[in-house]
C-alpha cells in the first residue's frame, strides 16, 4: 500500500480530544459539547445512530446533517475533524447541528454507508417537527470520505442504488476535499506535484476498493455507481465544493471535475481551492473559511420556503 493511504488509515488513532501529528501535520479533534439529544436511532443496526445539537431560543430552526470522513472505514460522529468548530459556528448562527454514525467498510460494503446516511436523513425530516427543526430546511455536510456520502445522498436524491427510493431532497450540500471519480485519482495524484508516490487508490487494499468490495479498476461499474458525477442534473441542490491544492490523499482535481459537471448541468455550484491546503487542512475549520460556509448555507435556506409556525 502506498504511503498516502497508510497515513489516512493511521488517522484513525488521532480521534482523540486536542491536537495530534496526522500525516505530517496538526489533526484537530477537540470534543464537541455534549449534544442535546443524543444516539436517535434511524435504524436497527448499532452503528445507525445521529446526535442533535440545537441553538438557544425557539425554532423551528434550520439543520445540518453532518457526516464524518475516515476513509469508509473509520471515524465517529463526535470525533471527526473540526467538529467544534463547525458546531460552535453553526450553533452561534441559529442553525442546529446533527452528526451521524453509519456502517463501515468493514461490516457493509457500497452502497451500505451511502444508505444509511440517506435514511439518516429521512428520518431526521420525519422527526424535524417534535424536535423543533424544519423539515424544509436541511443541508448536508461532509469531509472527505463523508464528502463523498453527502454528495451521493444529495445528488442522488433516492435514485437506485443509493437509499430506497424515497426522494431525499435537501436544501444544499458543503462538500470539503470529495473524493468523486475513485478511478481517476491515481492518475490524478501522479501528474501533480505529488508525483506517483502518494498514489494508491487503485489496489485492492486501499480505501475504495475494500468499500467497493475490490480493486477499483476492476470494478468500474460501481466506481462509476460511487461517483457523485452519475448523480448530477439540472436540479441538483446548490454545491459548495471545497478542497486544498497541496491535498496529496484526495487530489483537488476531484473536487474541479465535479464543479465542472454541475456547471454543465445547469447547477448551482461554488467551487473554492484553498491554497497550499492538505487533506483534513485546519484551514477548512479556521473562522473565516467556517463564515464562507455558513453565508452559503444562510442563502440556500432563505431560498426554502418559510416554516409554518
């Protein structure tokens, strides 16, 4: 396995509270505040839980799903990078936070994680009334691995394979350094400045291929399945795109190609490309990147419908 997927797996060991070495740089993993409702359970299966934050006063109030990366494999919905930072954030703007757990690489392959993350959603606008939210009024969030989750739930919006067939529209979707063509990323990585070391993407042992079930190029048509690209149309919901140019895990490529289908489509689409950025970048959390994310989250929720009262 080549050394930039080693070092995403080594991630797994930094989900602790404060900062710790990830890849040659700073991983930070402060503890979110305790949530105000805790484990809601979407499903049967243990891993099929979302904690709820909410804001102080009286909603119904905007929501954010959001989901964690770690490489399809690993990760928690109370540990993943920035998530203090993200809440805090959001929280201080009146919208409420909710953070999922779904099924692993290792106990489900594609499309599991995908669905889970897709009834995660439905089941939060189904309970959006008891607990104060609007149901007209969510977005998705995701990192990375979770990037990929949130797209593919968004863009997807129930269409086979991903969920159940139920439409599953959202308000907008902040996806930060998306891996979104899995059979692209090696060539990518290796005519970049990050040369064909820090490729890997294409073996059987990495990341994708064991979500897929095998190695990538050997099964395209389910990379092709995974791809957010295959989920794009004229009505998909607005997309921030976020992604660093110094990213050597998850190319920023990735992140270019899939603006560039939205904008082709006819979608609203935003794409920023954080100079010098790495994967799982601090800079992504830092206040000024956070207030680019909430003022693209205030203009797609102004843009629903007012909630009844």
């Amino acid at each position: 396995m080549k050394r930039s997927i080693k070092r995403l797996l080594i991630g797994a060991a930094v989900l602790v509270a404060g900062a710790a070495a990830y890849g040659g740089w700073t991983y930070l993993a402060s503890a979110p505040p305790a949530p105000t409702v805790a484990d809601i359970a979407y499903g049967a299966n243990p891993a099929q839980r979302f904690d709820l934050w909410k804001p102080a006063g009286k909603g119904p109030f905007p929501v954010v799903l959001t989901v964690h990366g770690g490489a399809f494999a690993f990760g928690d919905k109370r540990g993943h990078d920035g998530l203090k930072q993200d809440i805090t954030a959001l929280l201080s703007h009146g919208i409420a936070v909710a953070s999922v757990n779904y099924r692993m690489s290792g106990e489900a392959r594609f499309p599991a994680a995908a669905n889970d993350v897709t009834a995660a959603l439905l089941d939060l606008r189904r309970r959006a009334p008891s607990l104060d939210l609007d149901p007209g009024r969510i977005a998705l969030w995701g990192k990375s691995a979770g990037a990929n989750l949130v797209l593919l739930t968004g863009l997807a919006a129930g269409r086979a394979p991903i969920g159940t067939g139920a439409p599953a529209p959202v308000s907008a979707i902040v996806a930060m350094y998306p891996p979104t063509q899995f059979d692209t990323m090696d060539a990518q990585l290796k005519a970049s400045a990050c040369g064909a070391s820090s490729a890997g993407h294409d073996a059987a042992d990495s990341p994708e291929s064991k979500w897929l079930g095998g190695p990538v190029q050997q099964h395209r048509d389910l990379a092709r399945q995974a791809s957010p690209l295959t989920y794009v149309g004229p009505t998909s919901p607005p997309v921030l795109v976020q992604a660093g140019t110094a990213d050597c895990m998850v190319p920023h490529q990735q992140s270019i190609v899939l603006a560039d289908a939205l904008k082709k489509a006819g979608a609203p689409v935003r794409i920023d490309l954080l100079p010098g950025a790495k994967h799982i970048d601090p800079a992504f959390d830092a206040p000024a990147n956070l207030a680019i994310v909430i003022d693209f989250l205030e203009r797609a929720f102004a843009a629903a419908p007012a909630p009844a009262r």
